[in-house]
C-alpha cells in the first residue's frame, strides 16, 4: 500500500466512458511520485465524480488492497456512492463504498479492541467533510494512512475544514489527495492545480462536448414603496449595531442582511426565532448566569434555520463575549422590528415574480421555469404563492426524503412547469432542457452563481439560456446593491 499505479491503462479509463482530458489527468496524478496532491478545477458538469470514481476502481482492481476516503458536503454524499458503485467491480475486496456517520463510527470500533484502528484495511469510506471537521473524528482520521483522499467542493476548505485539511497533510497519512472543485476560488501549498475551461474539452473524435451556445443575462427590476423600504432600512441599520458584537455579531449580521434581501416571509421567521432564542439570553442576564459558547451557536442555528447550504455556516471561535448593556439594547430593537413587520401588507418582490412567470409561462408558452433562492422558508412561500396561479409548480428542498425530491424533479421533466429549490440540492443534476432561471435571492455563498450556471449550460443544450436576476430600483439595501454590482461584473467578464 502507498504507492499508486506507476504504468496507468489508458484504455481502462476509456471504457469507463472518460473524456480524454480525464484521462489525461488520471494518468498525470498516479504516475506522479514527487507531487502527490493535485487539485481538478474543471466545469460543473464536466464528470469529477466520475473520474474520481475510475480512479478508485483502477486503482482496486488493478492494484488491489487499497484505503480510499473520499470528504464532501452530506448532500452528496448518496450521489458519491451511486458514482464509485457504477465504477468499481462487485468483485475486489472492500469495493461497496460505505457512508460512515458517528452510529457507523461507533460500530466500526465496537469490532475491534480498545486502542486498535477501527478502520478496515481495504474500504472506500465516504464521509460529511463537517462531520470530518469535528476534533474527535479528526484523531480519528489521522491515525492511520490512506492511499487515497478526495475532497470535493474543495473551494469551502474554510474555517475548521481549512483546518481538517491542515491536520490531513501535517500528519502525512495520506498517500495520494485529490481536490475537486468547479469555482477556482483557493490554491494551497503543495497542491498541483489542473484548471479545465469548457473550451478545451473534447471527446475521442475531436468534437468539442459544449457547444457555443447564447448566454443571456437579464434582470427583472421592482420597486419597493415607502413602507417596505424604511422597514428594509432599519433591519440594515440593526445588522449594523449587530455586527459590533465582535466575530460572533457580524457574522449573524451577514445571515440577516442575506434572508433579508431574500423575502420578508423567511425574514419575518428568522426575526421571529431570533427573539425567542435570545430571550432565554435576556433572562440569564437578569439572573447573573454565564453566557456559554453553545447559548450562542443556538441563536446561530435559529436565525439560519431554513438554510440548505449549511457548509456555509461557520463555527463560532472559542471565548466569544458579549456586552449585557448592548445585547438588551439590541433585543429591545428586534422586538420594535418584529412589530413594524406586522404592520407591512405588501410584498412588491413577489408580485413581480408572480406577474412575471404567469406571463412567462402562461401567455409565452414557455414550458420550463426554475426559480433559485438560498433559502427554505422562501422555498415554501413561493410555492404556496405561484400554486394560486394554477400553474404546475415542484420544489426541492433539504425537507423532503430522497424520494420525495426524485418524484419532484421526475415530474418536472415530465409535465413542465415550474421548479423551486434552493442550491444544495440540484448539486449534480442537469437541468440542460431548462431555457430560463430567476434568481429570487442572491445566493449564501457567491461561489455558487457558477454552481447555478452549470445546471443548465450542459453537454446536451441546443438552444440559449437566459438567467433572470431581480434587482430592487429603490436599492433598500445598500449591502445588497454593492453585493449585487460585484456579481454581475463577475459574471460577465
């Protein structure tokens, strides 16, 4: 065990149904000897876990005798493990992939004896990189060698999981690391980076896999009134004295501000959880009772509730203290906002939306619609809006079973209509017969604007795509509008 494959079948990748520039790739990483960590930065869609799934199974059916671990956000967990079960041969030893969550962990040790490595010596081991992450598991992880570790999304190597990194390449158990990521966001000491453009792939004949096709950017533009705008302008202003709580306060604030410009639906709730979670804040402070680190991760997890891109969300550091005087003058303030939000009766953002896409699909004839927000909440609330209209409307959200979002996603292809979801969960799927996106909200993580255009610009598109984007003219919030200015330069250059 430890080193990989020095000669590498070219055809074996082939009959995988690898493009040339996959094979290419694989080949460069396991002949490498003096650099054995390399990064893939290639388009959404372009076939990583596919690849990566080919490079498991030559390597532990041509090798044989190998300990693969693969790190990924859990959403992907089920499609990491569909992918290496079509690659690898039933026949070699260890080759079902197992997902290993803290129950599998702890029936792993249960069968050996106390101080022996629970893992076993030939297995390919999928894994939540934030279940990785935990201090534990990463004592875990780093106490024994692995021929081979991938990491996927490896543009949210942030925070602890920057740090998992870290403890992985220190300790040196891994033989051999492969990075995956289709956002060339971070490059790291040590690693080869291979960047892939769509222009540059090609199949064995010479043909170009993407064809040149129209990208269409739009925005469609509401205005807010007077009411909604002073409300929009206060929550930005209590976001801003949020932000002076240290490291834990400005980065609430970011969540805020984010479901804010999402819709006053999910803000109305996210305010609503807040209060509740800092009311039993208030009542310590009354008391003279000691803040801990998890009161605070508690009112995190509240005010983020509904968000599906929950990699997004980082820990807060260790020692966080904040002031009583300035947290009861802030509880007081978000106690005002939840009663001003009562007295708004309009939602301008989503009338336009409705008149939008009932002329979209009702008097143009367009048969396929998707509409992306970050969150939820927002999910729901449009659905339950645009089912008025009478029109064929399905979502995708963290809420339903496996099952529940295939039957969706199925009946959309099927019957049209309109899809709601929030990011995480369309990782992987393609979405090449759909000619039109609306971006509800800006998403959690900007990274994920190129995650949005890879749903749809796919091997297989044979028209134009337009993505909508909805932009308020009365700019309520100016974090928005800045945010707004930087995305749209970087998705046009």
């Amino acid at each position: 065990m430890g080193k990989m494959s020095k000669k590498v079948s070219i055809e074996y990748f082939r009959s995988k149904g690898l493009l040339p520039f996959q094979v290419e790739f694989a080949a460069k990483f396991l002949q490498s000897e003096e650099k054995r960590y390399w990064q893939l930065v290639s388009p959404v869609g372009a076939g990583k876990t596919r690849l990566a799934g080919a490079i498991i199974a030559h390597e532990l059916e041509i090798r044989g005798e190998k300990r693969f671990l693969v790190l990924c956000p859990a959403l992907l967990l089920n499609q990491w493990q569909s992918e290496i079960s079509n690659m690898v041969s039933s026949k070699a030893e260890g080759s079902t992939p197992i997902i290993v969550d803290r129950k599998t962990y702890l029936e792993f040790e249960s069968r050996v004896p106390v101080g022996q490595s629970p893992w076993p010596s030939v297995a390919i081991i999928l894994m939540s990189i934030d279940l990785a992450k935990k201090e534990n598991m990463v004592r875990n992880l780093t106490g024994i060698v692995w021929d081979l570790v991938i990491i996927d999304e490896s543009h949210l190597l942030i925070g602890k999981r920057k740090g998992l990194f870290k403890h992985l390449v220190d300790s040196e158990v891994m033989s051999h690391c492969l990075l995956l990521t289709a956002t060339p966001s971070h490059k790291f000491e040590g690693v080869v980076t291979k960047v892939v453009n769509r222009r540059e792939i090609f199949d064995w004949n010479g043909q170009a896999i993407y064809p040149s096709f129209k990208k269409v950017l739009t925005t469609l533009e509401f205005e807010r009134p007077k009411e909604e705008k002073d409300f929009l302008t206060a929550v930005e202003k209590f976001a801003y004295e949020f932000a002076i709580l240290k490291t834990y306060g400005k980065f609430q604030s970011l969540i805020l501000l984010r479901i804010a410009c999402s819709s006053m639906y999910s803000l109305e709730g996210s305010l609503r959880r807040l209060l509740a979670s800092w009311r039993s804040l208030r009542n310590k402070i009354a008391h003279s009772i000691p803040w801990t680190n998890e009161d605070l991760e508690t009112a995190q997890q509240e005010l983020a509730g509904g968000i599906d891109e929950v990699e997004a969300l980082e820990e807060i550091p260790e020692g966080i203290t904040v002031q009583p005087e300035k947290f009861l003058n802030l509880y007081q303030k978000l106690e005002g906002l939840i009663n001003r939000l009562e007295e708004i009766r309009t939602d301008s953002k989503l009338n336009c939306l409705l008149s939008y896409v009932k002329k979209s699909i009702q008097d143009d004839g367009k048969e396929y619609l998707c509409i992306w927000t970050s969150f939820r909440n927002t999910v729901e609330y449009l659905y339950s809006c645009i089912q008025e209209l009478d029109i064929p409307v399905y979502i995708l959200t963290g809420s339903l079973n496996v099952n529940e979002r295939a039957n969706n996603l199925n009946l959309f292809r099927q019957n049209g209509g309109i899809l709601i979801s929030t990011d995480a969960l369309l990782e992987g799927v393609s979405l090449e017969f759909v000619d039109e996106s609306i971006n509800y909200d800006l998403p959690i993580d900007p990274t994920k604007l190129e995650q949005r255009w890879g749903r749809f610009l796919r091997v297989g598109r044979k028209s134009e795509f337009r993505m909508v984007f909805m932009r308020d003219k009365s700019k309520s919030l100016i974090w928005e509008e800045k945010l707004f200015e930087t995305l749209e330069n970087a998705m046009k250059a």
